[in-house]
C-alpha cells in the first residue's frame, strides 16, 4: 500500500459518532485509503510519504455550507460593504467614504447593514442623501430582506406617493406617502430596471473570492441557494461553468435553481433542462442543478415570515398581519410533487411557523402521490416551527437545515421580533433539540452573507444557545441545545446528504475524497463555553492542501 499523505497525533471526527483516538488517516491521490492504529500506518509508510502531525488537533472531514450565497458574499465584499459597520453612523461614514474612493462608479451598490442599528429596522433616504445626494445609493440589508435607497435612487426608478406596494413587499413612507428609503422583500425589485447589473466579469470575480474566503473556513462543499433566474442569481451559472472550464472550482457545488414565486408550474420544464445539461456536461460532480429553491415567505424582523397568529404592535395588540406567504399553499403542493416526481429536490427558505407548515405539507403530499423518492427535500431557517410540526419532518423524511449562529439573544432579534410576536413564541425560537429528539435529519448552513460563514462560531452558538461574551440566558431554553458530536455532523455527513454527496464526501473513510479539515484546539477538549475559540488550522482538498493557517497563506494548488 502507498500512502502519499499521512495525518497522525490527534482525534479523528469520522462525520458521525465521538472521535476516535489512536489512529491514522492515510491517503494516496484524491482519496482516503484506509483509517487504521497509528502504528500500523506508521509501518507502511515509506520514505515518500508527507506526514502531517495533528499535534493534538482534530481531523474532521471538510464542512459543508446547506445554504449559502457565496456569489453575493463575493461580489458585495467588492462593492460598499457595510457588514462591519457599528451602528448607523459609522454605516453613513462607509457610505461617504466608499463614494469619494468611487467618484465613477454611476450608481453605488453594495449590502450589509443591520436593522438594528436604525429605529424600526428602517434606515431613511436622508441619511444617504446627506453624504451622497448627487448619485443614485442601493445597499441590500444584512439579511438581503430589504433595501435602503437615497432619493436619487428612488427617482431614478420612479417611484412616488402612488406606487403601491407590490404583493410580496412592503414600501417604507413617509407622512404623505413618498417612499421613506427601507424596501422590504420585493418592494426590492422595484430598482431592477433601472440599476447597473452586475457584470460577468464581477461575478465571476465574487465567486473566486468567496472560495478563497471560505476554503479557508474548512468549507470544502456548499449548496448555492439562489441560482439562475432573476437578482443575484443572474450570471451565477456561467460564473460557476467558467470556473470548471479554468480549473479554478475547487470545491463541489450543488446550485438551488431560483423558483420565479410570480409563475407556476410552467417553469419546471426549464429547470429540467439546466439540470439535465449539467448532467450531460460530464462535470456534474463538481456543479449540478438537481435542485429548485422556493423562497416560501420573508423574515421576522420586518413581519414578513409567514405565521400562524397574527404579528402584535408596539402595544401587545394583534395586527391582520401574518406576514407573506411568497407561494400560494396549492401551488406549493403542485410544483413539490412536480418537481419530486421528476427527481429534483426542493431546498425551501421557510423561516415562519405558518411557512414551515405549508412545505411540510407540500412534502407531505408528494410523498402521497409519488411514493417514496430520494429527493431529500430540506426546510432552511426554521426559526419559529410550531410544537405539533417538528415531528413532521422525520414523518415526512423531511431534513432540518439549521443556521445555528441565529440561535441565540441578539438585538436584532430582542428588539425587532420578539416584542412583536405572540406571547411565548421565544420559547418556539429555533427549536433544533425538538427537531432532534423528533427523528428529524439535520444538515446545517450559514446564509452567508447574511452572517458570518464560519462553521466553528455556528456550531458554538448550537451547542450553547449563547454568543462568546453574551451573558443572556440559552435562547428557548437549554433543552433546545445540540451536543457537538450532532452539530458537528450536521456541518460535514448532514450536508453531504443533503448535496447526494454523501457516497464520496461527509465521513472520513476509505474510498472518500481526502476533504478534510484540520481544527485546533480539539473542540471537544474545549468547554462548550469556549467552542469559539477552536480554529481551523488547514484545509484539505482532493488530497492537496489548499489552506493553511500557519502560513498566513493560500496554498496555491
């Protein structure tokens, strides 16, 4: 047996199950030939053979992201970027400075401030105008839920007192009805006509950039939440197809084909079609389009999120507002069983509990008409998942796909959702103990850019329910908890699952793909209180190191 790379000296994560101790990962090629005693290893090692000494870290296989938009993280990291911002001063402060650095860009664009930082979540034209009043301003929030615009912008598309709202979004006013400058949903839309697209050349850049970043992460595989179509799913297929065809996609991407919520069923022959292409392009093991993402409502923060009972006011009192729901209950269930019969899997986004009833349902009734299939459907976000439902998912084989990093006290949430919410529902916070203890699969994802792509502070924050340094109690309560042994695998074999890639990535194991991650300290030498300290130390791709921290460096491959 030869053995080109050898890992010894710590804890092996195998994707499932407590580490094991004492053994050595051997690897020849692009794959894992064998995880045997160390001192067996050590003896068929040869002369040629790279040792690499875990010195007590921890070997687990590559994570994978469930649900990402690593194109948007790209390209936004390249355009005004406002996700390290402060509070709003500093937000306006990054908005001048980035104009007087651009004075020839047309339009400013960019994303990545937070609602918190403005009374209501509803940033003002104003304060844009103040600083840029010559140029039209569009920067996407935080959770790319709504757009704030300065009053060029908002003329530009033309917009006044007797534009209405659009049916999936809401317009900010003012006194007498002019647009305020906060777009939720898509109110959003309403500049697509008017703002500079992004060019091909940009995206392509973005979607080179994010790989570096999250390489570096241990990130060795992610499904892409938002491709083809319209928005920041334009150009993203030919970014990924250039990337194969200059050797420069070094990951395995599954692409979540867009679900145009304004048409129905007719789209599908379309998406058959881009998946089937792929297929037939002999590189479908490094990007596929197996997958269709239905958005199935908005976000809590701005009482959008699909729910039960009715939002509250600033008073306690019910409203008539449940929030949206992007796709009417009965063409949910036609397109899922559509789509389930012709062997797409559906990835949907349903935050709300109302939402997440209504694919659960959708799921459900595919089921019923198709019989089983390996779809592997998966709900994301998942933030308020009524009691009765969380048994549902294992009912329905069904996979939880949680954003763990959003499973604790925040201001965003303490301040823009809870208050308006029924009482009790924070204890209806993320559920992801319920869905554990109910059979449910579990995957997880970071939505970066909405947050930090890093699998490590998400995994902290599910394994304690509390930020690094937050002293609020555990949100919903400790019994909504993951232990790390769980977290961890729904960031590695979870996810491989989900992406159908569970046959060659996800486990450490003879005959899968040498995706590994190296990460120091060993986490599960660490307190749960100090998970955030654990880093990733290398990354491992097909057998190469494509990062390593010590290094300071990218590997180049």
């Amino acid at each position: 047996m030869h053995i080109d790379v050898l890992f010894t000296g710590g804890a092996i994560f195998a994707g499932a199950g407590e580490p094991l101790h004492g053994y050595a990962v051997a690897v020849t090629g692009n794959r894992i030939i064998g995880v045997m005693p160390e001192a067996e290893a050590q003896a068929l090692a040869s002369s040629g053979t790279r040792r690499v000494d875990l010195a007590g870290a921890l070997l687990s296989p590559g994570f994978q992201d469930a649900h990402i938009h690593p194109i948007s993280g790209g390209v936004e990291s390249l355009q005004c970027d406002l996700t390290a911002s402060t509070d709003a001063t500093d937000a306006v402060r990054r908005i001048a400075a980035y104009a007087a650095a651009a004075p020839t860009e047309p339009w400013i664009l960019g994303a990545g401030w937070s609602m918190d930082h403005f009374a209501g979540g509803a940033p003002t034209r104003a304060l844009i105008d103040a600083v840029v009043p010559d140029r039209p301003v569009l920067l996407m929030s935080r959770d790319h839920h709504s757009a704030w615009a300065n009053t060029a912008a908002i003329r530009a598309a033309g917009l006044s007192a007797e534009t209405p709202d659009p049916a999936d979004g809401r317009i900010e006013r003012e006194a007498d009805g002019f647009p305020a400058g906060t777009f939720h949903e898509g109110a959003g839309d309403l500049f697509d006509a008017v703002k500079p697209q992004n060019s091909a050349d940009l995206i392509y850049r973005g979607l080179l950039r994010a790989q570096e970043d999250l390489i570096a992460q241990g990130i060795t595989g992610w499904q892409d939440a938002w491709v083809g179509a319209d928005g920041p799913g334009t150009g993203t297929i030919e970014a990924y197809e250039r990337a194969i065809a200059e050797g420069q996609l070094l990951v395995h991407v599954v692409g979540a084909q867009w679900w145009e919520r304004d048409r129905g069923v007719e789209q599908i022959p379309e998406k058959l079609a881009r998946r089937d292409a792929r297929l037939a392009s002999g590189t479908a093991d490094r990007f596929e389009l197996g997958t269709v993402k239905m958005m199935v409502d908005g976000v809590a923060e701005n009482h959008t999120a699909s729910m039960i009972a009715p939002y509250r006011d600033a008073q306690g009192h019910d409203t008539c507002n449940h929030g949206i729901s992007f796709v009417e209950p009965a063409v949910l269930r036609e397109a899922v069983t559509t789509l389930d019969a012709a062997g797409m899997q559906v990835h949907f986004h349903a935050l709300g509990d109302r939402a997440v009833r209504d694919a659960l349902d959708a799921v459900t009734e595919a089921r019923a008409t198709n019989g089983p299939s390996d779809g592997r459907h998966h709900l994301a976000h998942l933030q308020v998942v009524a009691e009765a439902d969380t048994p549902r998912f294992a009912l329905a084989d069904a996979v939880a796909n949680l954003q763990m990093l959003w499973a604790t006290h925040e201001e965003q949430l303490d301040t823009l959702t809870i208050p308006f919410l029924q009482e009790g529902a924070v204890q209806r916070q993320y559920p992801f103990g319920d869905l554990q203890r109910d059979g449910a699969r579990l995957a997880a994802g970071s939505d970066w850019p909405v947050s930090t792509a890093d699998p490590l502070a998400a995994i902290h924050i599910g394994v304690t329910r509390v930020g690094p340094g937050n002293g609020t109690p555990p949100l919903a309560g400790e019994h909504q908890r993951l232990d790390l042994v769980t977290a961890l695998t729904a960031y590695t074999s979870g996810t491989a699952y989900v992406n159908h890639r569970d046959h060659d990535t996800g486990f450490i194991r003879a005959g899968y793909l040498a995706n590994l991650v190296v990460i120091e300290p060993n986490p599960f030498e660490l307190a749960p209180e100090d998970l955030y300290q654990a880093r990733v130390r290398e990354t491992w791709i097909d057998g190469s190191r494509a990062y390593a921290r010590s290094e300071s460096l990218r590997i180049p491959r």
